[in-house]
C-alpha cells in the first residue's frame, strides 16, 4: 500500500531525450505560429492593395450574356443588338446600357493587323457599342469616345498598353 502522502501522484523522471524534444517541439510550434502570423499580415496587405487598385470598371455593373440566331449577320445581328440595348434601357433603375462582342477580358484571342502609319500592327479587336465605357465606369484618359459616326470601325479606341507599345515602335 502506498504512503498516504503519495495517493494521487506520480512520479515522472524525463531522460535528457525527451526534454530536447519537448524543447524542439514547443520551438517548433512557436516558429510555425509566427509564420502563419506573417503570412496572414502579408495576405491582409495584399488584399487590402487589391480593394483600391484601380481596375478601370466600375464594382457596380451587372453584365449579362445573350446570343442571336446564327443566321442573323451583319445588318440583321446590328439590329438585334440595338433593340436589345433600347430595351433594357426602358428597364426602370438601369442607368446605361452598352454591348460587346464576346468578353472585354477573357482568353480568346482574334488577331488581326491595323495600319498604323504605313506599318502593320498586330492588335486583338475586342468590339463595343457606343456608350461602352460609360455603362462599365472606364474614364478614358485622353482623346474621345465612341460616337454614331463610328460605325463600320471607323473609331478605335486603345489601352495604355497598346499605347506604350506604339510609342515604342514609332519612336525611331
């Protein structure tokens, strides 16, 4: 029987093993915690550099997608366009309207070549409607925008980076 002073008790005697290890582990512990910790101060300063950045569309737009019958080209399709667009004008509380050929950002890519003084640039059109760049908020920073004499791309409009690619191209 057991010495009324050490019911309940035990008696643990560690090795010089197990207090290295015990030491390991809680330093272990305390370098990954740190770690985590910056990581998340680095994610919360990302994201919070992302919430301001300037993205060129307005947060407040709702975009939808349509499609026309295959058979409607050229004047046809141009039609259907407009009605479409007069339409969702009428819709009470829409403040502008605009349309586009395929997604302004996405992965496909139509090459094509404009002549730009003499030269031929390689370009991927992206097609809008008048009013475009108003209806996504996009201010533009010089020249115009899109107007009813535009048609049959007569108007262009460029990115800045397609700008600094020209003013590479034609600075010699």
């Amino acid at each position: 029987m057991a010495p009324a002073g050490l019911v309940g008790q035990a008696t643990v005697t560690e090795t010089g093993r197990v207090r290295v290890l015990r030491f390991a582990m809680a330093a272990s512990q305390s370098a990954l915690a740190m770690m985590l910790l910056i990581g998340a101060a680095l994610l919360g300063r990302s994201y919070l550099k992302l919430t301001t950045q300037e993205t060129g569309f307005s947060g407040d737009v709702l975009a939808l997608s349509t499609s026309y019958p295959a058979a409607h080209v050229g004047a046809l399709l141009q039609r259907d366009i407009e009605t479409t667009i007069e339409r969702l004008q009428r819709i009470t509380g829409v403040q502008s309207v605009a349309a586009t050929f395929g997604g302004i950002i996405d992965k496909s890519r139509t090459m094509a070549l404009l002549r730009v003084h003499g030269r031929q640039v390689p370009i991927t059109p992206k097609l809008v409607t008048m009013g475009y760049f108003d209806a996504v908020g996009t201010r533009l920073l010089s020249g115009r925008a899109l107007t009813p004499h535009d048609r049959n791309y007569s108007g262009i409009v460029v990115n800045e980076s397609f700008e600094a690619v020209l003013a590479g191209w034609f600075a010699d």
